[in-house]
C-alpha cells in the first residue's frame, strides 16, 4: 500500500476544511471572493478606501480596538486622531490650567484615567497644559471635560 506523504496528506485536509465552510456562504458570496482574490494589494487597498467612504465606516485591523471608546484610557488610538464623513472622530482631553482646586482635578483624574496613581495624578496636573486622555471617542471626551471642569479645571479637547 502506498500512502500520501504527510504534507500533501495535510493539503487535503485543509482543502476539505476550506471546502467545508464556503460551503456555508451562498454562491453569490463565493463568486465575490473569488473575484476579490484576483485583484492586486492596490486594487484591494482602493476597494477598501472605497467602501469605507460608501458606508461611512473605518476599516481597522484585526488586533486593534474595534472603537476607540473600548481602549483602555490613555492609550492612542492607531494611527492618531481619524476622521468620519468630515467630523473627528477622536479626540484628546487636554488639561490646560488645573485652577484653584487641585485636590479636586487630582481626584477627577484619577477617576477619569484610573491607571494613574496618585503622585502621577498629582504630576500631571501640576504640569499642566498636558494631555489627560488621548485617542478617545468623542462622548467619552466631552464626559471627562465636564468632570474635569466640574473640579475646577480648564479643559480643551483636540
């Protein structure tokens, strides 16, 4: 008896897996990726370009966030602030003067940014202008000014 040698053995195996799910999809579906297979990296870049203009959304790779909302605080959004259809959609929370109440800006920030301990709360204020929060969504950075200017704080958001 003669047996297949193992790679083509795992071939096989894999081309019947694959079989196995397009076989989920509808034809129509297959067709289209069949089609999408054969363009070059241009084309798919310009495909992708076109449809997130058509349907006003963003294409964002696999391992990042799937919003900027869900990062955790603090952390840049990839590829820095984007734009949606003309309007931002993140922004950075920028302490500009902490005010007269610094214990109670500390206090805000620390809620607003809970990686930061307490002598860095107190660093950031006291070093101010400095960016409190970068990469945000933009409810979450209109909440953070008003916390922050509910303290006693100025606040921009860029």
């Amino acid at each position: 008896m003669s047996e297949k040698p193992a790679t083509q053995k795992a071939q096989n195996e894999k081309g019947d897996t694959e079989k196995s799910e397009t076989s989920k999809v509808s034809k129509k579906i297959q067709d289209l990726i069949a089609e999408i297979e054969k363009l070059s990296v241009l084309e798919l870049a310009d495909l992708v370009k076109a449809l997130e203009e058509k349907f006003g959304v963003a294409a964002v790779p696999a391992a990042a966030p799937a919003s900027a909302g869900a990062q955790a605080p603090g952390v840049p959004a990839a590829g820095g602030p984007t734009e949606i259809q003309g309007e931002q959609a993140t922004f950075n929370v920028v302490l500009t003067s902490a005010g007269a109440n610094k214990i109670s800006v500390i206090k805000s920030i620390r809620e607003i940014n809970q990686t930061l301990g307490l002598k860095e709360a107190k660093d950031l204020v006291e070093s101010a202008p400095k960016e409190v929060l970068t990469g945000i969504n933009k409810t979450a950075a209109e909440e953070a000014k008003k916390k922050l200017e509910a303290a006693g704080a100025s606040v921009e958001l860029k």
